[in-house]
C-alpha cells in the first residue's frame, strides 16, 4: 500500500499533500525552493509509484500562490507523468485554482494547460 506523502508548508516552498486512500492529490501554497529538483524528488517518486496502481479517476490539484521557474520545470514532470498515466486510459483531471484576481496564476496555468494533454479545470477563489 502507497503511503500518504505530506510535506507541511514553509515560506518557500509548498504544502504537498498526496494521499491515495483518501484520493487527495495537492499542491498549495509557494514555490520557489533554493533547489527545487531537491524538493520534488520525493513527490515525483510517490508519483512514478502511484502510477503502477492508480485510483479510477485522479483529482490532481493545485493552488499555487507563486512559483519560479525551477518549479515550473518540477510541475511539468509531475504532470507529464500524470498525463502518460492517462494515455493508458485511466482519468486525469487537474484542477487549477487561483487567487480572485490574480490574473498571473491563471494565465500561468493556462500556459501549464497547454503544455500537456490533460484535462484542466480553472477555479477561481475567494482568499
């Protein structure tokens, strides 16, 4: 059985919460650690093994107040795992939220979107 991955919140990098029992897969808060391939090698690999027995339907979500371009590099591998877990039929959804009015992260993960064949929906929330 996977265990739950969750990685608490500082100032610079994000609350990681992937939890298969329970079906919750999130990312939130801020990213830009000082090494971020350091950061996300564990959520990579819990995802890599999640992969080899995945739920039906994998609500992937994140809430991103800010991240760097290193990140954004992480986020990609994350997602393109994602997205060859679902080319073998298996549902992927990502669920995109974003501060009201922060038009930057909405238009960033607009530009994720189009980076990968997944299914993406844009939430937008109260803060």
């Amino acid at each position: 059985m996977l265990k739950p991955l969750l990685i608490e919140e500082t100032e610079d990098t994000p609350k990681v919460h992937l939890d298969r029992e329970n079906g919750i897969f999130e990312i939130s808060g801020r990213s830009f650690p000082e090494d971020a391939s350091k950061f996300y090698a564990a959520v990579l690999l819990w995802v890599e093994d999640y992969i080899k027995d995945p739920c039906k339907e994998t609500l992937f979500s994140f809430h991103l107040e800010y991240f760097n371009s290193t990140s954004v590099k992480q986020l990609l591998e994350i997602l393109i795992k994602l997205e060859g877990m679902a080319d073998t039929g298996k549902k992927v959804k990502i669920i995109w939220s974003y501060s009201k009015n922060d038009e930057l992260m909405a238009a960033k993960g607009e530009e994720i979107k189009n980076m990968v064949n997944l299914i993406f929906q844009f939430k937008e929330v109260e803060e």
